[in-house]
C-alpha cells in the first residue's frame, strides 16, 4: 500500500495556499515582514509534520497485539487455516 496523491497534492495546495497567499495579504506595518516569515514558518512547518504523520500510517512500527483466541475467530471467519507454532 502506497501514499494516495489525492491527499497529498489537497494538502500541500492548503499549506501552500496558508505559506504563499497569505503572506501577501498581510497589513502594512512595522512588523509585516515578520508576520509574513511566521506564516511562512508556520505552513512550512505543519505541512511537514502532515507529511511525516501521513507516510508514517503507511508502514507502522507497531501493529495491534491479538489475543489467541481473537487470532482463532479471524482466521475462522475468513476460512484461513490456523497453523500452530
């Protein structure tokens, strides 16, 4: 199972439009330069942390720990034989 490039592409087009569109609509002022590297930071930032999250769903570290029995009753309903060992 691969990344979908349907959210992919959604997402970098909002954290795109938040760190390119936005700092062109910032008030003038002593500090809209700032303002602007804020959000700049900010979209930067949070689309990172979006991406890592999301390729990290793809091959976790960690699956869910089965009971034996619970491990017996999917392989039951799915017709698929219960090797022991």
């Amino acid at each position: 199972m691969g990344a979908a490039f349907l959210p992919v592409l959604f997402f970098t087009a909002v954290w795109g439009a938040v760190g390119i569109g936005m700092p062109i609509m910032t008030p003038k002022g002593p500090h809209q330069n700032l303002i602007r590297c804020i959000l700049m930071l900010t979209a930067a930032c949070c689309w990172l942390f979006w991406l890592c999250c999301y390729m990290a769903q793809m091959n976790p570290l960690i699956g869910p720990k089965l009971k034996r029995d619970v491990v017996a009753i999917i392989g039951r309903e799915w017709n698929n034989k219960i090797v022991e060992g």
